[in-house]
C-alpha cells in the first residue's frame, strides 16, 4: 500500500507569539491542515465515511486576517502598561498582532494600550470584540467616564462603531450580566459584510462566503418554499431565518441570546423568533409545528455538546421532519446525534465538512438527513 507523504512543516506566521495555544494548525501549509481535519472526521465519523465530501476551504488569501470575533483577557502590568492575551494555567500569553485577528481587532488592541488608564483607574477583565462592536468589561459596579476620555477620543479611525463598558464584578466564566452596559462611544449596532444587524454580544460567522456556501447546500437539502415550514433551531442572529422566508417558508427560530433574538427579529422580520433554550420552547415549537399544514423540515446549529437529549428525542420521535440539515461544530456529539435520528428511520444522505476556522484544529460539519424515502 503506496502513502502519500504530506509536508507538515511551515515556519510560524509572523506576529503569531510563539507560546500562544490559540491555532494548533498555524505551522501546516493549508493542505496539511485539510488533511489533518479530513483524517479526523473520517476516524469519527467512520460510520459514513462513503458520505463524507472533501472539506470546503476559504481561499488561500481568506486564511488569515479573517478572525473578527475575539475574547481576550486583559492583565495590567506595572512594566508593560495593558496587556491582552489567552490564559495558559495562571500565564498570560500576549497576544497583540495576531495575524489570524482582522486588521481592526490589531488596530484596536493598540489604541486601547496606548490610551487605557492603569488598572487602579479602571479595573479592566476583558476584551471582548464582535464584529465592529467592541466591550471592555470591568470587575466593578461603575466606572468613571471621564478617565476613558482619551481612548474615546482615539477611537475615531480604529474601523470600530461602538464601544461599550459593561460593568460585571463576576466577570469570569460567565462574561455577561443583564444590566451594566454602557455605550461608552459611538452607536450600539452595527452590521456585518452580509448585511445582518448585530450587537455587541451577537455571534457572527466569520467567514460569511464561506457559510453561505453551506447555507445553499442545506437550502437545496430543505427545499425551502411556500407551503413549505422549517424549523430554525440555534438560529443566532437569523442569517439563515431571512434565507428560509426569503424562499416563501413559513419558519420559527428559537435562540437563547437575548441580543441574538432581538437582532434576528430584526434580520428576518417575516420569521417567529422565541427566546430561551430549545428544551424551554419545546411547548411552543410543537404547538406551531402543529399548525403548518404542509411539508414540515428542520435546520439545527447547535453548540458543541450537540442536540438536548429531549430535543433530539423531540425531533426523532412527536416533530419527525421530513428533512434535516444538521450543522455542527463537534464531530463527537454529531455521530452521537446521527446514531440516534438514524435508530429512529432517519437516513444521512451526505456530510459536508467546511473550514470555517482556518489555522485552527476546528473543522465544521453539515450532516443532511432524510426521513425513510421523504
């Protein structure tokens, strides 16, 4: 048996800190890296290997500079002024030229180094970007505004639309509290490449051409269409609710972000959006399925600990769609969900792996199911 040998030697981007642990993947040239996510899935995913495609890649340029959504901590030093990074053990690892962060969070990091005041004047945890809305989250219950003056003033130019102060004294897992926003500079929302309205809390894909590409695939897997009613579990901020309504579909989403929720009832005005997890919606999820007279199909994004066991046992057992597009960030507990709709007469037609996180070990999977011969 002949192997195809794959270099997997390439010297670090430069700006990249040798003791970051962020991108696992920055030393491979990008087929190694493809090789690398393809071995993985095809080991976890054994099971219907005949059925995994190759993995969808953004163009070489698209590898780095692309990451727009990032939480960094933040650690004053007596020496050093600010300094904002990832966590190694009790070590912070200075980050602040990343070449896989976009020019803007670059661009932020530095203005905010040069013009923060020291920590005894405010007591900075976290960074925490998305898209062109940037947070700087304290460990206190206020937080005098006239000390920020020069960062605000700085902020002209950075390529950010607001920014805000959120006060959370328990800022740590947990990054968010409901109250102590204050929007420090700037306007509150602002709207990604693709047009979709966000937050400062609201995720967003980052790579939108490539998650396009996956939407499309599910589209045609969906066949969404007047009649037609599809059921957007995780539906984040509605990228994919407007592309469902957009179609003629009637769909409901349900999300648990409040910022999330308001964004999406924003971005796809013809679609139902409920707030809470999809286990607390379960009442109301069956009530509308109930209500829609014609083919009924699902799209679900869920987190990396996959489906709810009640919700997968839903979808398996009372909703029973008559098509699935199952996208998921986890291999593991993709294979656990697909064992279970299979035992249940589901059939996968195909997986579609995508690179939605290049440089990294994170590869992501579209799985399309259909129900017995749907």
């Amino acid at each position: 048996m002949h192997h195809t040998v794959v270099s997997v030697h390439e010297s670090i981007p430069p700006g990249c800190e040798p003791a970051c642990h962020g991108c696992r993947h920055r030393h491979l040239p990008a087929a190694a890296s493809l090789a690398q996510k393809a071995g993985y899935l095809g080991r976890v995913l054994e099971r219907w290997a005949g059925r995994l495609a190759p993995v969808l890649a953004p163009v070489p340029e698209r590898r780095f500079g692309y990451r727009d959504r990032a939480t960094l901590t933040a650690r004053w030093d007596d020496t050093a002024g600010w300094r904002f990074g990832l966590m190694r053990r009790d070590e912070l690892i200075a980050i602040h030229a990343c070449p896989v962060h976009s020019p803007r969070i670059n661009r932020l990091i530095a203005t905010l180094r040069a013009t923060l005041p020291a920590h005894d004047q405010f007591p900075l945890a976290y960074l925490h970007v998305a898209g062109a809305q940037a947070t700087l989250i304290v460990k206190a219950r206020s937080f005098d505004r006239d000390r920020l003056e020069t960062a605000l003033v700085a902020m002209t130019g950075v390529g950010i639309d607001g920014l805000w102060v959120h006060c959370h004294p328990a800022a740590g897992r947990k990054l968010f509290a409901r109250s102590g926003w204050h929007l420090a500079w700037g306007v509150g929302e602002s709207a990604t490449p693709d047009g979709f309205v966000h937050g400062p809390t609201a995720f967003q894909q980052l790579l939108p051409e490539l998650h396009e590409l996956s939407v499309d695939i599910a589209s045609r897997h969906l066949a969404p269409g007047p009649g037609v009613a599809v059921l957007d579990l995780y539906c984040g901020l509605g990228a994919t609710l407007r592309h469902w309504t957009d179609a003629g579909a009637a769909a409901l989403g349900i999300e648990l972000a409040g910022g999330a929720v308001d964004a999406a009832l924003r971005n796809a005005p013809r679609a139902s959006v409920l707030r809470g997890t999809c286990l607390q919606r379960l009442p109301q999820v069956r009530e509308w399925w109930s209500e829609q007279a014609g083919p009924r199909v699902a799209y679900v994004n869920p987190p990396r600990s996959g489906l709810e066991a009640e919700v997968l046992a839903a979808l398996a057992g009372k909703l029973r769609p008559q098509r699935i597009a199952y996208l998921s960030c986890s291999a593991g507990t993709l294979a656990r969900d697909l064992a279970a709709l299979e035992s249940a007469g589901y059939a996968v037609s195909s997986l579609h792996p995508f690179d939605f996180f290049p440089v990294t070990h994170h590869v992501e999977c579209l799985a399309l199911l259909k129900l017995g011969n749907a």
